[in-house]
C-alpha cells in the first residue's frame, strides 16, 4: 500500500469524512471494470438468440450499468457526486458459459471514476442474473475487480495479468 494513499475517509479522531477534492485539478480520469457471469450453456443460448421472454437480456443489463454508474454516489455512502463524460458496457462470451462484462468511464474532473465504473460492472451483472433466474438461478457473478484506471496524480494503473 502506498502511504500517499492512506484511508483518506478518516479524519484524525477516526471519523467518516468525504474526502475533499476542491483544490485538486480537474484532469480526465478513465476507469476500467469487469465482472463475470457463470451459467449454464443454455441460459446462454437463450441469451444469445434474444429468446427470453423478459427481452434481450444484454441491452437491459448495458442500461441498468450506465444508470448505475450515473449514480454511483447514491450507493456509496462517501463517493462524489461526477459528471461522467462517457460510460460504455461490453459483453463477450469468453467461454460458452462464461460471460465477460466490461466497463469503461469517464470524466475530466478532481477525482477518479473506479467506484463507477465497478458499480457499472456488478449492477449489469445483477442484471443478468435477474433477467435469467426463472431458467437459471444456479448462475454465479464471480470476479468483479478494476481492470485499469488512468488520470489523476497517481497516474495509469493497469491491473496484472496474473492477478
């Protein structure tokens, strides 16, 4: 852990604080999530075709993440509140039960966009899982994690291959 970067959301009695950001430079910040979902090979074939009855599954999910992202700061109690430039969200079947989720967002603003862009990833991944339940509810979100961050004083972060 860099001691630069200690638990800024404390204050010196140990107290919650929001963090302020107000004499830090606007500058634009990028973020990187991913999530998994694990299903079975039919749920994934129903996904697919757009055979499911409540809809096509990834254009709800890519909605729910967008909106999701817009308003990452209602869900964690100390996140600021940004005006996101962009928020993109991907899916890709990596394995033929195996859904890779991706999102990108983005801001030119005091601080960094990680928390929305892992909101994004996790609500779209519910999304899935609640879009799928009544065919599949042994599915299984796995792996939610920052794939990479760029902008701010600590720079470009790209998450290791291996970890």
């Amino acid at each position: 852990m860099n001691p630069e970067n200690d638990l800024t959301h404390f204050d010196p009695s140990g107290n919650a604080r929001m963090v302020d950001v107000g004499a830090k430079p606007a500058t634009e910040r990028v973020a990187v999530a991913r999530a998994l979902v694990r299903m079975a090979i039919e749920t994934a074939a129903l996904i697919q075709q757009r055979a499911l009855l409540k809809g096509d599954v990834l254009q709800v999910a890519r909605i729910a993440g967008i909106m999701a992202a817009k308003r990452t700061d209602e869900l964690i109690p100390l996140c600021h509140s940004l005006n996101l430039s962009s928020t993109e969200v991907e899916f890709e079947f990596v394995e033929p039960n195996l859904l890779q989720i991706t999102t990108r967002v983005k801001t030119v603003g005091p601080t960094g966009v990680e928390m929305e862009a892992l909101v994004a990833a996790s609500t779209a991944a519910l999304t899935v899982y609640d879009m799928c339940k009544a065919v599949d509810r042994a599915m299984s979100i796995r792996e939610i994690v920052l794939v990479e961050k760029r902008g701010g004083k600590s720079g470009t972060w790209l998450r290791d291959k291996t970890s």
